[in-house]
C-alpha cells in the first residue's frame, strides 16, 4: 500500500482495537508503534517521530485531547497527521476534535477500509506537505 515503510503510532486503551489496527496497518506495509494512555503516547512520539498517530479521545493518565493538543503547540510534532478514533461522535465532538486539532475524526467501531483509506490520504498530503515545504 505504502511505496516507503510508515510508522504509525496506535493509541488505544482497548486492546482489542490496538490489536486489530496493528494487523491491518501491518499488513498493508506500515511500521506500528502502541501506547495504552497519554503520557505513554507522549513518550512514544517523542521517541519514535511517528509518520501519522491514531489517537483515542478517551484514554487514561492523560486524555486524547490533552494529547492532541500538546501535538500541535509543539513546533517538532505539530505537523504530524492525527486521527481521532473515538465512541464520541455527535456532530459537536467533531467540532470539538477539529478544533483541538485533529486531522480527521472517526467513529468507533470503524470500517478498516474506510479507515485505511482516512490513512493512505493522510500519509500522501502530508508528504505533499513535506515536498513543498
């Protein structure tokens, strides 16, 4: 799916979806990196530079939101592509994600095809991004 190998970060509390975000990014060619709540997740980007994150609004320690938003007041992160993965998803949360500065929002449960086609489109405008910065 991807020409060049991806890192994609996975954070979720729930790990039956880490697991099954592991096996169909794996699958599909990208490098996977987890992190079970946010300060975990902050420790990992910092790490691991992650090509793009899936990040769950709900998570313990430190929320997704705080998350997020500590991803985009960070001049080295803030470019990173984020996508929310959350049960929340009234009209208002999205709102809400987008704001914080989620790049795209997806209810859970989720479509694997929709959501790798969310994936795929991310990971390209961001390299559009990167090429012509």
């Amino acid at each position: 799916m991807f020409s060049v190998k991806k890192t994609v970060l996975i954070v979720d509390d729930d790990p039956a979806i880490v697991q099954a975000l592991k096996a169909i990014l794996e699958r599909h060619g990208c490098h996977t990196c987890t992190a079970v709540d946010g300060r975990e997740a902050l420790a990992k980007i910092d790490e691991k530079m992650p090509d793009l994150i899936i990040l769950d609004l709900w998570l313990p320690e430190v929320p997704g939101e705080t998350v997020c938003k500590v991803i985009r007041k960070n001049d080295k992160l803030k470019d990173i592509p984020i996508i929310m993965v959350t049960a929340k998803c009234s009209d208002v949360d999205r709102v809400i994600g987008r704001v914080i500065g989620a790049d795209y929002y997806v209810k859970k449960p989720f479509d694997a095809i929709m959501l790798l086609k969310i994936i795929q489109d991310a990971l390209k405008a961001n390299d559009r991004r990167l090429i012509h910065h």
